[in-house]
C-alpha cells in the first residue's frame, strides 16, 4: 500500500515539475540582473580589473560578459532559448570560477567558488530540461507542431 501511494505522489509532482523551472529561470534572472546592472554602471572598471584578473582582449570581454548578462535576464525570464542562453552563462560561470573564485575556496563568503557553481548547476537544470510549460519556447513549441499537423 505505502509503496502504491508512493507512486501516486510521483505522477503528482510529475504534473508540478514545470513550476520550479519557472523559479530557477527567475532566480538566475536576478542574479544575473544584480551583475548585469553593475557591469554597465562602470564598464571601464569592469576591463580594467578583467585586465588585472588576465582575461584576454579584457574590454572585449567585458562588454560581452555584460551583454550576455543582460540577455540572459531577458531570455531567462520570457523562458525564450532558455537552452541557447544557458550555453554562454555556465561559460562564463566557469571562467569566473576558475578566474576569480576558485583560489578563494568553496565559501561564498571568502569570495570562493559556491555562488557560481549554484548558478552553473541551475543552468545545466534548464539546459538539460528546457523551460518548462511557463515559457515563450512551449509556446512556439507548441504552435510549431501545431502548424506540421495542420500541413
């Protein structure tokens, strides 16, 4: 009996499985919100300390990082190529682990490596899952085969 109410319970959070998607889009959508906003306030002093930090091309990289931050709070949020904009941000999540993070240690408050890798781990979560049923990608999705049964 526990182990048929078990099941039950299963195919119930099955059917809730999109909603936690939906908040790790908004969470990161913050997030990188927070950074986004911060870069752009000061874009000089972003490629001077990526100058001093020994990222490559460090202006380049600056306004792309901050860029690519910005777009991603967009997609993130509109769940719009949620698994295209996962790609670029957990790049840049591991270079900043590996750049900025990692000689400090796992603790967010030593500046270590925790907050980027929760980042990363969520978005390989939407990477591997897509954006769930509250997205603008289900939607297209879904009018798309719309569109090939109708053809």
């Amino acid at each position: 009996m526990a182990t048929l109410n078990y099941y039950r319970s299963v195919r119930t959070l099955e059917k809730l499985k999109d909603i936690p998607l939906l908040l790790t889009r908004l969470v990161l959508a913050f997030g990188f919100y927070t950074t986004a906003r911060v870069k752009w306030a000061d874009i000089g002093s972003v490629t001077a300390w990526f100058r001093e930090t020994g990222i490559p091309a460090p202006a380049f990289n600056a306004y792309l990082t901050a860029s690519t931050e910005a777009l991603g709070v967009v997609l993130l949020i509109s769940g719009l190529g949620t698994r295209i904009i996962a790609v670029p941000l957990m790049i840049m999540m591991l270079v900043a682990i590996g750049t900025v993070h990692l000689h400090n240690g796992f603790e967010a408050g030593d500046n270590g490596f925790e907050i980027p890798l929760y980042y990363l781990v969520m978005l390989l979560v939407l990477f591997i899952n897509g954006a769930g049923r509250f997205s603008l990608d289900r939607v297209i999705d879904t009018s798309s085969q719309k569109l090939k049964k109708e053809h």
